[in-house]
C-alpha cells in the first residue's frame, strides 16, 4: 500500500522488516526480504534519501527504521503536493486548449453528451474538478436518485468548494428528499433556496462550464449539452444569478433542531421547512407527500402557523415571516 507514497514493494517490504525488529544489518535485511546484499543496499540507499531509514553508526552497517507517522506523512505530503500541482497544470492547460480550440472551431463551445450512465458519470467528474464554487438549478427528472451525490457533496464542501442551489417545488415535492438530502445538505454548508419554478436543469462549475439537458423525458436525462466558456455561458450564469436573488431561502438546519434568526427566537426546523415549501407555491398534499405527514397534520400545522404569525392567508404568512427575519 505504500506505493501511492512513492515508494516500491521491495523498499516497503524492507521498511516493514525494519520496524519490527527495531535495526538490520544489510545481509539480514536482505535475507528477511529474500533479495541480495547488492539489490538490498541500492533500496536502502534510496529509502536513506526519502528519510524513512538512517544508518546506525559501527560495523557491519545497520540501518534502523524512522518513525513512520513523521517519515511517511512527508511523503504522502509530498505526493499530493504533486498532485495539486500537476491538477492546476492541468486546469491551465484545458484552458489554453479551449482557447485555441475555440478560435479554431466555435461549435467547440459546446459538446454534447449521450445516454444516462455517461451523463451520471460526467456529473460526478464535475463535481469532483469543481475548484471553487459549484451552482445548480435542481428540478426533475434526475440521470441518478436524488441524493446519491450527497457524499461527494460533502467531500467537497469539506475542502471548501461552495455551493449555491436552487431547488424549484417539483424537487421539494418528493417524498423524503427534505430530511433525507436537502436540510442535511444545508447542514453541512450548500446555501440552498427555492423557487415555485424554475427554467431548466443548470450545474455551473466555477465560471468554466456548465451541463444542461437536451433531451429529457418525463422519467430521466437522454442527452446533455455541454456549454464551455462563452457568451452562453456568460447568459447561464447572468440568469443563475438573478434566479438567486429572488428565490427564498431554506433554513440551514436539520430536523429536531432549532434556527437562529438573528431577530428573536425563529421557528423550529419543521416550521422553518414549512416556510420554504409555502414560498415554494407548494400546496398542502405535496407538502404532506414530501413530508410524508398526513393531511390532518399538515392542514393542523398550517393553521397554527397562520395563529403564530397573525395572519389569515398564505400571501400574509410568507410576509409576515419574511418580516421576521423568518425567511
């Protein structure tokens, strides 16, 4: 396993040789391992220049492990040092090609994508190369469940890439897809927000490409656009954007817990979640569906929404909440 580190099967066999018996000889270490003294010597040479052996002074020469936590965290430091850098020379040059490709060719800007599998795969590979900030209008059909990128989403999150979704009332409407991957996602750091509706299917990866679909059937994605930097890119993102600014926001929170307004106590999460499906034009049987409430409760919750709020219709209660620093 510690070839991903740099280092190969017969150093590693050697390494581990030495940290079980604390320091070896050269013909020892060679015996253990069944190579010769030469093919011994040259290997621990090597592994004296990595920092993960040091010679033991006397006769004959010994060679003592270092510790590993210190020795292979530096190389592993090492690699992924590497690695970055050879990602960003990659960035750099998909983007020299795209240039040059593009006054060569216009129609390069945009590529198209068959099939739902490869549409699946090529979303992934999206989120995985996003460097800085990933947007999406998310509304159905899907190429894989909704969900199944939570994960990934996480991972990405995690090293700081940010998110900003939309979600239009389709999305919101089916059944489980609030507790089980929206709020969580919240949770963990999407921004996310809803509209009633919204245009298409948009993943805009930083400002340097972004997938819409071209063919879609009532059930999944059949062929995908893929649009590289352009001026239709520029209008993807200029509409994103306004999108953004008038869709409402869903709570940052997780179920069973509560939310910071930041002007007096705010509502519960399910209250809260409430107020976002209300903003979303959602009626009372979706809202029961995605929630999986029965339309008593739902109609019950409603209406002491409505008593908290003051108000007699849902026009006046998304108002009211809005005024409260609710939404």
């Amino acid at each position: 396993m510690l070839e991903a580190a740099g280092i190969t099967a017969t150093a590693a066999r050697l390494y581990s040789e030495l940290v079980e018996h604390d320091q070896l000889s050269v013909a020892e270490a060679a015996a253990r391992c069944g190579i010769s003294a030469r093919h011994a010597t040259a290997e621990l040479s090597g592994m004296q220049s990595l920092g993960l052996v040091f010679r033991v002074t006397g006769r004959p020469i010994r060679y003592r492990a270092a510790a590993p936590d210190l020795a292979i965290s530096a190389l592993i430091a090492q690699r992924e040092k590497e690695l970055q850098d050879a990602r960003a020379t990659m960035h750099r040059l998909a983007e020299v090609f795209q240039e040059t490709a593009s006054a060569r060719r216009p129609d390069t800007h945009v590529e198209v994508v068959h099939g739902t599998a490869n549409i699946a795969r090529l979303t992934v590979g999206v989120h995985e190369h996003t460097q800085r900030q990933l947007r999406g209008f998310d509304r159905p059909p899907y190429s894989r469940e909704p969900g199944t990128a939570y994960p990934l989403e996480q991972r990405r999150l995690a090293v700081g890439v940010t998110y900003r979704v939309i979600y239009d009332s389709d999305a919101l409407a089916i059944p489980g897809r609030m507790y089980d991957d929206i709020l969580p996602s919240a949770a963990a750091g999407e921004l996310a927000r809803t509209m009633p509706e919204l245009p298409i299917k948009l993943i805009i990866s930083d400002d340097r490409l972004a997938l819409i679909p071209a063919a879609v059937t009532s059930r999944s994605i059949d062929t995908t656009f893929v649009i590289r930097r352009s001026p239709m890119l520029d209008a993807l993102i200029a509409l994103f954007e306004a999108q953004w600014a008038k869709a409402t926001p869903i709570p940052e929170t997780e179920k069973g817990t509560e939310m910071e307004t930041g002007k007096g106590e705010g509502p519960d999460a399910e209250t809260a979640t409430l107020l976002a499906m209300l903003a979303a034009g959602m009626t009372d049987a979706t809202i029961a569906r995605s929630l999986s409430w029965s339309m008593r409760t739902t109609q019950r919750r409603m209406r002491q929404l409505m008593t908290d709020l003051g108000v007699t219709s849902r026009f006046q209660a998304g108002v009211a909440a809005r005024d409260r620093g609710w939404l």
